[in-house]
C-alpha cells in the first residue's frame, strides 16, 4: 500500500480578510514582493486563472496555508514561502523560498509536475 500523498502550498502571508488587504495594497505600490509564491499565483483580485486550472488538473490532493494557519497546524518549520509534498508524516520541501524567487508560473507548474511524477 502506497503512502498518501498531499501537496502543500505554503504562502509568505497572514490569512484575513484585513492581511489580504494589506498585502493587495503592498502590491500595487511597492516594486518588491513578501511573498514570491502569492506573486506568482495570485494577482490583485485573487488567484490567477492559469493556476487555478493548473491545480484542478493535479492528480494529487492540494492544501494551501497562510504562515499563521500552517504555525498553528504543524510544528514543521520552513523558510517561507514553500512547496511542499507530504508522504504520510513526512515532509519534502519541492520549491524551497530561494527557488520560488528566481521561477514564473509556468516555471514553477513544470517544475511542480517533475517533482510529484518521481
């Protein structure tokens, strides 16, 4: 029997509706990104389009966390923002937070794609 896996995304941000209006106004006015995992899959007005198919195409089960939900779930640090791929109880971390700055978003689903066929 084989493990049940499930991929994680971990974003670099505060859930709320208050934190998501923070984080739409650091978008418009500032050039710099807190969080390139919410850049790459998120625009102004929510999730992009182009990703939100590219999840619903996975045939892994997906989670999502803000930092302050994935904290109070799980004791498992890690650099923010982060892939994740979980094996029953454990961790491996497929785009780590350096990765995720240097990717764009068709990048980022090739790569996510390589890492959950092998």
């Amino acid at each position: 029997m084989s493990e049940k896996r499930e991929l994680i995304f971990i974003y670099n941000a505060d859930s709320g509706i208050l934190n998501a209006t923070l984080d739409s106004l650091y978008k418009f006015f500032s050039t710099s990104n807190f969080c390139d995992l919410c850049s790459i899959t998120h625009g102004s007005f929510g999730m992009k389009k182009e990703w939100e198919k590219f999840i619903q195409s996975l045939d892994e089960p997906v989670r999502f966390f803000h930092k302050n939900e994935w904290q109070k779930e799980f004791i498992h640090q890690i650099k923010l923002p982060a892939v994740l791929l979980k094996k029953g109880d454990s961790f491996d971390t497929i785009v780590d937070s350096i990765t995720l700055r240097n990717l764009n978003s068709k990048q980022l689903m090739s790569l996510i794609r390589e890492k959950i066929a092998s």
